[in-house]
C-alpha cells in the first residue's frame, strides 16, 4: 500500500471536509485559507497587544473596561440585594450612569467574572466577548455559504478593524452586546433546527438580557411559530422574574425607573444609525426609531430575511444606538440575504445567475442593507 493510500482517512468530520473543499480550486482555497490564518493571525496579535498595554497601565484610556464595571457593579448589587435601590458604584474608576439602567439579567451575566480576581474575570470578560461576536459572524458566514468561514471571517474582522477606528474601544469597553449577539446566532441555529423550545429559551434569554430583541417575536409569530414565541415569553419573564425575587417585589418600581431614564450622548462619542439621524437633522424626532422600526416590521419577508429585519427594528427603538451595535447590525444583514444564498446552487457560477433567479428579493436586501451601512456608519457628536 502507498504512503497516500495509508493515510486516506474515509471517515469522520476530516474526510467530510476534505471532501467539501476538494470540490474547489485547490489555488484560491489556498489562497483564502493563507489570508484567513494570516488576517486572524495580525488581529489577535494586535488585540493582544492592547489590551496588555491597557491593563499595565496605570492610568489607561476611559474605555478600558467602561461598560464592563457597570456589569459588574450591577453584579455585586444583585448578590448584596441592592440592585436599583442604591447609587451604581465601581470603587476606582469611572461610571457612564450612577444608576443601573439595564436589566437584572443582564447583571446576572457578569457573576461568574466577579467571583475571581478583578484582573483575571475582567480580562476573560472581554474574551469570551470577542469570542462571541466572532462566532456569530463565523455563523452569518456560513449561512451565506461563504466557504471556509472561518477564514472569510479572519478577513471580514481585520477589514472591518482597518475600517472602523472604534474597533479597540468595542473590544475593551467590555459591553454585554457581543454576548446577546452571540446567542442571537444561537437562536437563529436552533429556529433552522425547528428546535422551537431551544430557540424560544434561547431568545427569551436575549430579550431578558436586553429587552429590544423582542421584535423578533413578530416574525416568528407570522410564521406560526407559536410554540417558539410562548417559550420565549416564558423564558423572558422566568428570566427577569429569578433576580427580581432574590431582590425583592419593592426593587420593581425602582428598576422601572432605571430602564426609562436615558444616558445622554457626550461630545465626541460616536452613535450610529437612527441615534446618528437625530443628531445630524434638527427635523429628525425622538420617535424617529419608532417609525423605522414599524416600516421594517410591515415587510412582509418570511424566514430568516423576517428575523434579520426584526432585529434591525429591534436596534433602530433603542435611544441610544452607539457604535458597538454595528456587528449586531451587520449579522442582520446577513440574515436578510441568506435566503438569497440559499436558494443558490452550488456550481462555481451560481452568483452570476443571483439576479436572474431571485432577482427582486436580492434588490430589494441589497438596497436595505447599503442603506442600513450608509446610515449606520458613525457620527460623533458635538
């Protein structure tokens, strides 16, 4: 027998991959997967590097850590029992609110991190962070059938890290986001599945943890997905309901008030999308989300396009949209077209052919997702 013969492998989840991949050119596979390992390669080093420069530093940059001190602030709150009834402190350093706006399950995210060493469950913190937004876009990757996708995900982070110079600050700020999108991605995997008591628990947790998810029940509920929606209802309310009785009935109308009051936008922070609209046009008003989000909503788009809308609708009500929603916003857009990529076959011109198969449905996403690029892009303010 040969040595290539000895080492076939005819099984298993290697020779599955190899024989997908060997169905392409062998010289643009190894092109993409040399840019791949080569993109992921500078952005993990160049992350590593900054946040080693910031956590030496004695006096490091505002961002480092700002949002995620908030959490865990909220954190030691909710196991003392005084979350909402006292002033949010973090001892040494710098809040953006004095009162937890957010709610208590979202605090609850951060208990873990705070049962060791502040230096140790800070840093893991924002790992499991960057994990989480990159494993949701390997995911919207893969739903667009862009192969292999991890490598064409090293290359979409390091272009979108060359692109957006809030790119460092999104990774250090430490926001509870990356977390929520991540099991966003979750839910989209489990709601393909048809496991709709996954996918109901997996949302209810999402919109327990940030509350603006909970368009998504919309769609789901036009596509007769009841028995998702009643399970993400009850996940939701059992969710926030856990906290709410370790703290006690008296912390609601407290809480209530905490998620109404608003965080304004100080002068050279950047905002993106309808929060960037009411700060370029005088006309644009406080409402102005409310309308996107109804417009977006009474499209009549089914599957995956209908919970990537949802979730645009979702992100266009909150107040104050900064800029590390923009993942969340682009693997909505990834949603929107994977319907598209699907319905592709497989042949190595099949995207030639895209406007000549699903030509409406490719113009009507593509004009949604430019307009949604365009206007998300951030605008700092003055």
């Amino acid at each position: 027998m040969s040595v290539r013969g000895r080492l076939t492998v005819t099984n298993g989840p290697v020779a599955r991959y190899l024989s997908r991949v060997s169905q392409r050119p062998r010289l643009p596979l190894v092109v993409l997967m040399g840019a791949g390992c080569t993109t992921w390669g500078l952005t993990l080093a160049y992350l590593v590097r900054a946040i080693a420069e910031m956590a030496s530093d004695p006096t490091p940059p505002t961002i480092w850590l700002y949002d995620w001190h908030v959490y865990a602030a909220g954190a030691h709150d909710v196991i003392s029992g005084e979350l909402y009834r006292e002033p949010l402190v973090f001892p040494g350093w710098p809040l953006p609110v004095n009162a937890y706006n957010l709610p208590p399950a979202s605090a609850v995210w951060a208990i873990p991190f705070i049962s060791v060493p502040e230096s140790v469950g800070s840093i893991a913190w924002l790992v499991v962070g960057f994990g989480a937004w990159v494993g949701a876009w390997v995911y919207a990757i893969h739903l667009l059938r862009l192969r292999p996708a991890w490598a064409w995900t090293g290359i979409a982070v390091f272009v979108y890290g060359q692109l957006a110079y809030w790119f460092t600050a999104n990774v250090v700020l430490g926001n509870v986001n990356h977390l929520v999108l991540a099991v966003l991605a979750l839910f989209v995997a489990a709601h393909r599945a048809s496991a709709e008591r996954a996918a109901g628990v997996l949302l209810g947790l999402a919109v327990a943890t940030k509350l603006w998810p909970v368009l998504v029940l919309v769609p789901l509920a036009r596509q007769g997905r009841h028995r998702t929606v009643l399970w993400a209802v009850g996940s939701a309310i059992t969710a926030t309901a856990i906290p709410i009785a370790w703290l006690g009935v008296d912390a609601i109308m407290p809480m209530v008030s905490a998620l109404r009051s608003s965080v304004p936008i100080e002068p050279g922070v950047a905002v993106i999308f309808t929060s960037a609209l009411r700060l370029i046009y005088d006309w644009w008003p406080d409402w102005g989300g409310v309308v996107v989000a109804a417009g977006l909503l009474a499209i009549p788009a089914r599957g995956l396009s209908g919970i990537g809308l949802a979730l645009i609708a979702g992100v266009s009500v909150i107040p104050n949209i900064w800029d590390h929603y923009l993942p969340t916003l682009l693997f909505a857009g990834a949603l929107v077209l994977t319907p598209t990529a699907e319905d592709l076959p497989t042949s190595r011109f099949a995207w030639l052919r895209l406007a000549k198969t699903q030509g409406p449905r490719v113009i009507m996403a593509s004009i949604l997702i430019i307009t949604v690029l365009v206007v998300a892009w951030p605008w700092p303010a003055k």
